[in-house]
C-alpha cells in the first residue's frame, strides 16, 4: 500500500524540509500493517541508526498536527499512530480489551460516510473515530485451549 506514497514530495507539499529522520518516519509507518507505538517507532529508526528520543517525538507531534499522520486514541498508556495521507483514508479500529492490541479495519464502511461529510452541505470533517472493541482471533484461540 505505501508504494504508493512519496514521502519526500508529501513534505514540501506541506513545506517541510525532508530530513532523513522525517523520511524514516515515514518509512517506518508506511511499511508497517498496524498502526504503531511511539515506542515501537523509536526502535525501528534505532536499529538502523542513532537518534534521540526527543526528536522522534517531536516530528511525531509534528507530523499529527500537519494532518500526515493520525494519532489514534485508544485507552492505554501510549497513543498509537498510521500514516493519514490519501493513501490511508480514515477507518475503524478493532481493539482487543484483553491484550490490548489494535486492528485497522476496512476504509470502506467509512469512506461513503467521510465523502457525504464534505458534501453539499457544507461540513467538513478532518477527523473520525470510530473504534471497536471485543476479543481478538488470538486471544480467544488461546481461551478456548
Ligand atoms: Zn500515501
Ligand atoms: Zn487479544
Ligand atoms: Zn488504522
């Protein structure tokens, strides 16, 4: 799905110099499947080079309040973040309450509801939330054993 991204023309369109620790944000999340941890993050980058904490977090912050990236807020310690351009449009979230994992879902069931928001009407969304919990597949494997 990230093939699709070009990260260094997504930042000057935003006018924001493409710094290589900006673009392995990005890279970071653009490969991932799930959204991600700041933490998780963090590792990612540091296993392919040095950098400190503050500034990941920092560009993080950044890119959230840019509209790059969404943050998600799910009822946990840490907030998990994906990327939020058009590639990745807004979608439901599944989380597990018992090992707190989370699922991205299907844009679709949101895409209709998203498209009529900017509609005639005049409204415009920049945000939408929509989060599912239960068991996950894994943790009810693990139950019924
Ligand atoms: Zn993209
Ligand atoms: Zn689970
Ligand atoms: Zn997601």
């Amino acid at each position: 799905m990230s093939d699709l991204c070009d990260f260094p023309r997504l930042l000057a369109r935003q006018g924001v110099k493409a710094t290589a620790l900006r673009l392995a944000v990005l890279e970071v999340l653009g490969a991932a499947t799930q959204a991600l941890r700041a933490q998780e993050i963090l590792e990612m980058i540091r296993a392919r080079r040095r950098v400190n904490k503050v500034s990941v977090y920092r560009i993080l912050d950044d890119f959230t309040r840019r509209g790059i990236l969404r943050r998600l807020a799910v009822d946990d310690r840490a907030s998990l973040y994906e990327l939020a351009c058009e590639h990745h449009p807004p979608h439901p979230h599944f989380q597990c309450r018992q090992c707190g994992q989370v699922q991205c879902l299907d844009p679709a069931p949101l895409s209709r509801m998203w498209a009529e928001l900017q509609g005639p009407l005049g409204n415009r969304a920049d945000r939408i939330d929509i989060r599912v919990a239960g068991i996950c597949h894994k943790c009810r494997e693990i139950a019924e054993n």
